[in-house]
C-alpha cells in the first residue's frame, strides 16, 4: 500500500512509469507497507504460474529477505530505484521517507537490498549514483543504510502516519520506533541476490530480477 499523496506519471519511453509526491511528505512518514492485499509468492508457486505470467513477475515483483516473491497490488509496484533514494527500507515491510519529499519530486527507493538476480545499470543522475544496481550492494553499503534509517526514525512520532493501519504488523513498526524492539539491519534483508547473471537489458530503473537458481 502506497501513501494517498502519490501518483503514477509518465516519465520517459526508456524509463517507463515512476511514482510521484503530490503533496509535501514529511521525513520520517511511512510511504509503502506490505499490506494484506499486496501478494506474496514462493518460488514454487512463481515457477508454477504460466510462462505469460512470467515477464509481470520479472518486471514487477521483487524478492524478500525469505527469497519469496512480492507482487504490489497498487502503483507500489512503479517506484523505481535510486542510488539516493527518498525511501528507505524499515524491517521487511515499512518502508519511510528519508528526507522531506516535495510535491512534484518522485518517490524513489533502493534496489540494492531487494535481491536483484542481475546487475541493472542505473541512470537515477544523483551525485551518488553507483552506475549499477545488483543484489550484493546491501553487503557493502548496509552499515551508511543502517544509519540513514535510524536518522530518520526518531522523526515517525511527529508527523502524520496515514498507512500504517494497512500494515501486516503496525505495532512492529512503533515498536522499533520506541526502541523496544531492536530494528533489523538492512544487512538481514539479502537472500541470495548476486550480480553474477549481469544484465544487459536497456531498461533504466524498472526491472526486479528474480533470484538466481539455486542460491
Ligand atoms: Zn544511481
């Protein structure tokens, strides 16, 4: 479930569709949750589905800490990686704004810890941008990632929290907010992502790739 103050837009024919703030989202708002209608699939029953199912999978489904499939019902399925992403993951199934989004700015997230199969090239244009995406990037860049979030949890408090009542779990999220829980690392977050298959597909941003076989 995405936050009520999004949109799908647009963006070009190379990049495709990204989603959109249509008004101020303040640092610390909780932008996307896992929601009871967003689907989660195991690789057995992803390996099932017919072959024309197969390229939605590849396209929009990314791939959890247990290596299970999430497909988002709503345009949570369109928010496209970043480098310096507005979102950042929170556990498994939160993921929070990192800085004040304005409207207009498009909501962005890191692909680095959702267990891409291959390695995407990335065009996001900001200053940190790596030039690439894959599955390891969590193991050399969660310590700056652990950090990020916990910078920005304290603010979860203080502003509006229009989704969180969709959450699997709402209460996990205030419990790692007032610290009674110990928040996972991002570091817990990769399953077997590698960037060994690369990938060479021109696609900026858009693809989630699956799991490589076996790992
Ligand atoms: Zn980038």
């Amino acid at each position: 479930m995405i936050h009520p103050d999004t949109e799908l837009r647009f963006i070009s024919p190379e990049v495709g569709f990204g989603v959109f703030a249509t008004k101020p989202i303040p640092r610390g708002t909780v932008v996307w949750v896992l929601c009871r209608l967003d689907k989660v699939m195991s690789v057995a029953e992803v390996d099932a589905l017919p072959p024309a199912y197969q390229p939605i999978i590849e396209r929009y489904a990314y791939v959890d800490s247990h290596g299970d499939y999430v497909l988002c019902w709503d345009i949570g399925r369109n928010v496209n990686h970043s480098c310096d992403p507005t979102l950042m993951g929170v556990g498994h199934d939160f993921e929070m704004a990192v800085r004040d989004i304005q409207p207009g700015e498009e909501i962005t997230c890191e692909y680095g810890g959702l267990n891409l199969s291959g390695r995407l090239k990335c065009y996001c244009g900001s200053p940190q941008c790596r030039g690439s995406v894959s599955g390891d990037d969590v193991l050399h860049h969660w310590q700056a990632w652990d950090a990020r979030v916990a910078d920005s949890l304290k603010y979860a408090p203080q502003v509006v929290q229009p989704i969180l009542g969709y959450a699997r779990n709402p209460n996990q999220f205030w419990a790692w907010v007032h610290g009674t829980e110990q928040l996972p690392s991002n570091r817990e977050y990769h399953a077997g992502g590698t960037s060994i298959a690369d990938d060479v597909s021109s696609r900026p941003w858009a693809l989630r790739g699956r799991l490589a076989g076996g790992e």
